[in-house]
C-alpha cells in the first residue's frame, strides 16, 4: 500500500465491493449484513490486515480475558520437543493468575494464518504471545501493523522492536565450549539450529567466541547446520563424522539433537565420552535419561514461558512499554563429556 498507511474502512469497503455502512456492520456484529457480504468485508480485513479505530481502541479499553499462544510449527514438532511443553507450562502458571484464558494456535498454512488474523481483527483476543520466530516471518509485523500487544519467545535480531523474552543463548553456548576446551578437547564441532533464528546464530555465536577467546582456531568443515531435530541431529553427527574422522567433542545447540547425535555415534562405534564428548542446550527431561546422561546448558524453559505471559499481561492491562529480557543460563555437567 502507497506509503505504507494503515488501511481505512474506505480501503476495505473499496476491496470488498460494498459501502462503509456494510463493513461498519460487520465489524460491530450486526446481523443486517447478507452472507456473501460478510465473507467478502472478513476477506479484506485479513488480506488488507484492517484494525478498526474502535477495535484499536477497544485493545487498550477492553478485554476478552483471553490471550493466544502462537506457534508456527506442526503438530509432531510440538509434541516431539520438550522445549514447546516446558513453555506451555510456564506460560499457562502465570495466565491463571491473572485469570487469562489461554488459547493455542498452530499457524502451519495461509488458512490458520488467515484464521488468526481474524481473530485479531475481531478481537478475539488481548494479545499474542509467539513461538519460534524465523527471520521471514511476517507474523511479527502483522501483529505489529495491528497494533496488538505481542511478545516474543527469543528476538528476530539485536534490533528487535518487539517485547521478547530469551535465554543468553552466545553465553551459554560459550560456557559449554570452555568447558569441552577445558577437558582437553582440540576439535570441537557444533551443530548448529536452523541459521535463520537469532537462536541458531547466537549459539553459533558463542562456539566461535569461547574457540577466539582461547586462541584456538575454527574451521567452516567444524559446522553443520541442523533444525532443533532428532533426525536433524543424527543426519549432521553422520556428516561431521565422515568429514573430520578424528573429531573428538560435539556441541549441539539442542538436547534432541544431541540424542541424535548420541545415536548415530553409538551406531558407529565411538565411545561417548571416550571418542567423543557431546554437550546439548537445553536441559530437558530427554538429558537425564540418555546413554551416557547429557551434559548440556540449562535455559529456564518455563520462566521464559511465565515472564512472556506476565509481560503481555504488563501490557495488556497496565499499558506498560515494551519490555525485552534475557534469563542468564547455566552449564550442567554430566557423563556424556
């Protein structure tokens, strides 16, 4: 749109075909709107992302008690990964006590993006909180051009505008470097999450920051990029191996993908620590239960979850600016180095 104005009850009633009598109707809930007018006035709100003035102001005025947690990832990722459990839990023990109502939604297609714009244009819903933020996802500055309340679980980049709450994910990743360094480990590799996520690249970050700090060098044959997954992890522990055949440490920037990691090294005979030492990031139930037990970086999963919800409720009921925090984390060490 020319200039980038916010879209007017004009633009809309120009899109969908009608008069601005027929969009007001629709947006207040009147019943005297035909159906085929009120499929084409919900069609251009979504596709012109139109936030009325009153629901503007009905966003600071008002509340539906009501918050959605948005996670754009399928349904065998939210159920596979601990970490998106661990949040839900956090986030669900601050909502009740403020008596907010927690709505989940998996944004995995246009039509449940579709569905969630609805749901702000309507307002539905108080605020947002949103998972799993990748460099090109237009959620963000949707919800931001609508001007409803969002928080981030991590930031897009260190120049987010947004409200976030993270975990020091370069120094936690330092930490578990030093610490292999300090174990005698010469060539450390990592595998990485996906790079398009400040959390992929900070933690990348932070094993080639602990490697320059101790003078040792790095080589690019050290990285594999993986996707925070099991079979992720197993497919980049069996490239590292057939690359550098005399690696001696692993540090993967997720627990589930250093029990694939685990897996394939078990697969190929090496001796864990013995080998090779392997170090996770997270601190989920999956590190104390693997062959040898992990020793991986501990995030505060379920107080990222409880400060994002209390941040949003900051917000949404206090007008309160934005907020932008990061929990420190902590080394936890185990047989697997």
């Amino acid at each position: 749109m020319a200039g980038n104005r916010r879209p007017t009850i004009k633009t809309v009633a120009a899109r969908a075909g009608v008069g601005r009598t027929t969009v007001s109707r629709v947006v207040n809930g009147s019943d005297l709107v035909s159906a085929d007018a009120r499929s084409r006035v919900l069609a251009a709100i979504k596709e012109l992302n139109y936030v009325p003035d009153s629901v503007a102001r009905g966003l600071v005025t008002s509340r539906t008690n009501s918050v959605a947690l948005v996670i754009p990832e399928s349904e065998s990722r939210l159920g596979s990964e601990p970490f998106f459990a661990a949040l839900i839990r956090g986030v669900s023990a601050a909502l009740a006590e403020s008596r907010t109502q927690l709505q989940l939604m998996l944004v995995r297609d246009q039509a449940e993006r579709d569905q969630l714009t609805e749901s702000v244009a309507t307002r539905r819903v108080d605020g947002v909180l949103l998972v799993s933020v990748h460099a090109d996802d237009q959620l963000p500055g949707m919800l931001e051009d609508m001007g409803l309340p969002t928080v981030l679980a991590g930031r897009r980049g260190a120049d987010e505008r947004l409200s976030y709450v993270g975990s020091d994910n370069a120094g936690g990743a330092a930490e578990a470097v030093r610490h292999l360094l300090s174990r005698g480990r010469t060539k450390i590799a990592t595998i990485t999450g996906p790079l398009d996520m400040d959390v992929g690249r900070s933690r990348l970050a932070g094993w080639r920051a602990a490697h320059q700090e101790a003078g040792v060098p790095t080589s690019e044959l050290l990285v594999e990029v993986g996707d925070f997954t099991l079979e992720g992890g197993v497919r980049a522990m069996r490239s590292l191996l057939e690359r550098i055949p005399d690696l001696d440490a692993v540090f993967a920037a997720s627990d589930l993908m250093a029990v694939g990691a685990l897996a394939e090294l078990r697969r190929s005979r090496r001796q864990v620590p013995g080998d090779i030492a392997v170090v996770g990031f997270e601190d989920s139930i999956l590190a104390r239960h693997t062959d040898p037990p992990l020793t991986t970086v501990r995030q505060p999963v379920e107080e990222v979850g409880r400060t994002m919800a209390r941040i949003l409720t900051d917000i949404t009921l206090h007008g309160a600016d934005r907020q932008q925090v990061t929990l420190p984390t902590e080394l936890v060490v185990r047989e697997s180095s």
